[in-house]
C-alpha cells in the first residue's frame, strides 16, 4: 500500500460550523433552523455548540443575520460562516421571520460535523431498538477497533448489563487492534452471584458479564479487524453475524518505508487462519449467517433493514431461552 507524498491540497478555509441544519422559508426569504445537533457535550469530539449553556435558540427559529451581516435567501448562509471558526459567532434570531423583537445569541463553532452525525445516527438506532424490543435490547456501535472504539464500547455496553439483548453493530468499523479485549469481554460467562444485604437484584462474577443472547451486524465497510471481530465473535459462539459480507482486508501491515517525496510503502507482513490451517477473511472478507441488505430506498426513507432484522433475530432467542438471573438464596442462619 502506497500512501502520502506530494500530494497538492490548496488550503482549506475553516468554517465556523454550528452542527444544525438550515431550510429555507420561500414565503419569507428567509433561513430558519430545521435541525439541531444534540450532540453530547460532556465529551469535546461530541460538543454541539447550539445546545450549550446560554446559547438561546430552537428549531425554527430563524436565522435573520450573522456576525452582523443580513442574510436573505440570495445569500448562501455557510459563505457568512467561512474563515470565523476562531472567534464565537454571533446571530440574530427570533421566531418570526422579522427583526422586531429578535435577539442576538453567541456559539463556539466547531470546525467538523462529522461526529455530530455519527452521534445522531447512533443514538437514533439505540431508540429504534428499544422501541422495537420495548426496551428490552440493547444497542451500541463500534466505529473502529482503536481508541474511538474501545471507548464507545466501554461508554455504552457496562450501563446496558442489565438488558435482556445486546446488538454489537459493527458496520463500517475501520479497523486496528483491539477486537480481541471485546472478545474477550463478551464470551465471559457468570461463574457467580453477589447479593447486597438490602437489595434482590444480584451482581454476577466475573464483573461485566452479559447473559442476554447478542447478535452482530456487519456490511461492506466492516474492515481489517472489523472483518476479525465478527469473525471471532461467531467462533466463540456469541450469536449470529446478520447484514452483508465484510470488506475482506484482515491483513497486517507493520513494516514501511520512506519515499523520497515524503509518501510511504507498507507491505503486508502477516494475514489470518483457522485452526485447521486454511487462510480466512482476506480478499473475501466474513460472510454473515443472515444475509440483509440495506438497499438504497430503504436507506433514503429511512428504514434500517439489518438493524430491525438483527432485532428480531434477538427477540427470537429470548423468546426460545428466557434470560434468568440467579435467584436470591434463603438468608443464611448464623445463630449456631
């Protein structure tokens, strides 16, 4: 693989971005807010400027002037937004299409959307899940096998220990090395219980094991090791792989050199087999146990084929073996 070098890129103006989103009023010639990120903004990568403390502003509000400038419909609204990223923003706003009673409110731009969306679409598929389990599945995604991974799958898989599901999406994971701890994680099986003096609900042992039947979904972009997760998943026995077969690109790429243009060459050092000694995952990639595709009018309209299959594939085996805590035994008798 060939990467770098002198590769020309023009400088980039930094926009100074509010993560909403804007339409426009036809009848008013004016931009009003149609969306707003709600981000969480006790993590910085996830902080959504218009949700901030102070920052007065809802959906539908229109948006009458930036920084002082007017702004109508014949204005392209992120144009007044470019190269201001460094300083707050201010806007004139009111919820009427008139600057009689509007007031002015101030936001820290940010420079990228992208995490807002990918917290938007997350959070979107953990409602549709509890929605369509009435709250008894879980859901969390693993956006690589690096440290954003690892730490969506801390975040969000110990507060959901005491679903009955769990659904661990995989779909564009981009890879890197840390699939083999949440494998390891979630093969525990409870060898224990612990119970408080005054509470029923057990603590089982080891801490963190999951009891509820799990399910995988993986596509297209689910690559390296997000190939090997899903693959390892199955082999431990976990539950199924539902979606589309993965990227097929589980090699290790750990020796490089140095181009004289500043690019790098980095050559395949050592790729996967099973334990009966054939080569898996690369150029194929992980076929799923349930094939589903999220066809394009699926996507565009909103529907998530794989993630309402992998639901139901859930459902199905809570359905056939109930989850069942350890019971609470009779309290002990230390009189003798």
């Amino acid at each position: 693989m060939i990467a770098g070098g002198d590769i020309p890129l023009p400088p980039r103006p930094k926009v100074a971005l509010p993560g909403a989103r804007f339409e426009l009023d036809r009848a008013s010639n004016r931009y009003k807010i149609s969306k707003i990120f709600q981000g969480q903004n006790e993590e910085e990568i996830y902080r959504a400027p218009l949700t901030e403390i102070g920052v007065n502003i809802s959906v539908g509000d229109y948006i009458l002037a930036i920084n002082g400038h007017d702004l109508t419909g014949t204005e392209e609204i992120y144009r007044l937004l470019r190269n201001a990223a460094d300083n707050p923003v201010q806007l004139l706003v009111n919820d009427k299409p008139a600057t009689e009673s509007a007031r002015t409110v101030s936001y820290r731009p940010v420079t990228d959307e992208t995490k807002l969306i990918y917290l938007d679409w997350v959070n979107r598929n953990r409602q549709k899940v509890s929605e369509l389990s009435g709250g008894k599945i879980g859901y969390l995604h693993v956006p690589d096998m690096e440290a954003d991974g690892i730490s969506e799958f801390i975040k969000w898989y110990y507060p959901q220990l005491k679903k009955e599901g769990l659904i661990i999406d995989d779909r564009a994971n981009g890879g890197g090395n840390v699939s083999r701890m949440l494998i390891e994680r979630l093969r525990q099986k409870p060898l224990g219980a612990d119970f408080q003096r005054t509470q029923d609900e057990p603590g089982l042992y080891p801490d963190g094991t999951f009891i509820g039947p799990m399910a995988v979904i993986l596509d297209e972009n689910s690559g390296s090791d997000g190939d090997i997760f899903p693959l390892m998943f199955r082999e431990a026995g976990l539950g199924p792989l539902i979606g589309k077969r993965s990227w097929g690109g589980a090699v290790g790429i750990t020796n490089h050199g140095m181009l004289i243009d500043g690019g790098e060459v980095n050559v395949p050092e050592f790729g996967y087999a099973d334990l009966k000694g054939d080569w898996i995952i690369e150029g194929h990639g992980v076929d799923p146990d349930i094939e589903v595709d999220n066809d394009p009018k699926s996507v565009i309209e909103g529907p998530d084929p794989q993630l309402e299959r992998a639901v139901a594939e859930v459902q199905k085996r809570l359905k056939e073996k109930p989850v069942q805590w350890p019971p609470r035994p009779a309290d002990p008798v230390k009189l003798k």
